[in-house]
C-alpha cells in the first residue's frame, strides 16, 4: 500500500450522539444519532454512494453540456436480524436533465452508460459495499 492510496478520516465526540469526522485536509462534517436535524451514520453512508457516483457521471456529462437540475436520490432499507443491523435493498436514481441542443443531446446520450460505468468499475464506496469488504475494528490503550 502506498501512501497515495490511504484515506483517513478521525472521528470525535462532541457531545452525547454528536460526532465530528475530520478528513487528513482539514475538512469536518458533523453528525449524530438521529436526533435533531444532524445525519446520522447511516444516511452519510448513503450520501457517500450517492455522492460518488454523481462525482462521476457529472465527471463524464458536464465534459459535453452543463446539466440544467441534477438530483441523485438514495434509498435503501435498515433491517436487523439474526445476523444483526444492516442495509438492504440499496438503490441510486438519477435526475439529471440538459439544456437544449447538440451538447445536450451528447450529455445525454452518455448519461446511461456513465451511470452504468461509475456502478460497474469507479465508484469506490458502491464497490466496496458490493464487494463485502471486512472492516476491523480494534481498541487501543490509553
């Protein structure tokens, strides 16, 4: 592993189910438990498929024409069982629409396959999930 392809991202407490991520550039995003109007683990994680697609399709589409409305919508259902709590049934819907036109009608014509293409190869969290890759977890010592 090269130190290009490292990702971090540290996690901190910032008061009973509020939580504040920092990424290795500085950036933060705040979230919580479900209480109030704060993300909750979960939808980040669907923002996280939702949003990395759309990086790519707007990539790819926006190369021939600027989209007029883009909306990616995210869904999926939090079950528990046996095996404990998960997500099923995950689902990404795209909105995009383009302006009139031959740049547009370009835009367009490659929007299904740059759907297909960042879900089949380029979407680092969607192939990840898909993969089932493990996570470990470890506690270290104060």
């Amino acid at each position: 592993m090269s130190e290009d392809s490292l990702r971090l991202v540290t996690v901190e407490r910032i008061g009973t189910g509020r939580f504040t991520a920092t990424n290795a550039r500085g950036g933060t995003i705040s979230f919580g438990t479900g209480d109030g109007t704060a993300f909750t683990p979960v939808e980040l994680l669907l923002a996280a498929i939702g949003g990395c697609t759309a990086a790519d399709v707007d990539l790819a589409t926006s190369r021939h024409a600027e989209p007029t409305a883009f909306t990616v919508t995210v869904s999926g259902q939090k079950v528990g069982d046996e095996t404990g709590n998960r997500m099923t049934d995950l689902a990404v819907g795209f909105s995009v629409t383009f302006p009139d036109g031959a740049s547009g009608d370009r835009a367009r014509a490659i929007l299904p396959r740059a759907v297909a293409v960042s879900h089949d190869r380029l979407c680092t969290v969607s192939r990840t999930i898909e993969a089932g890759t493990p996570v470990t977890v470890s506690v270290e010592d104060d």
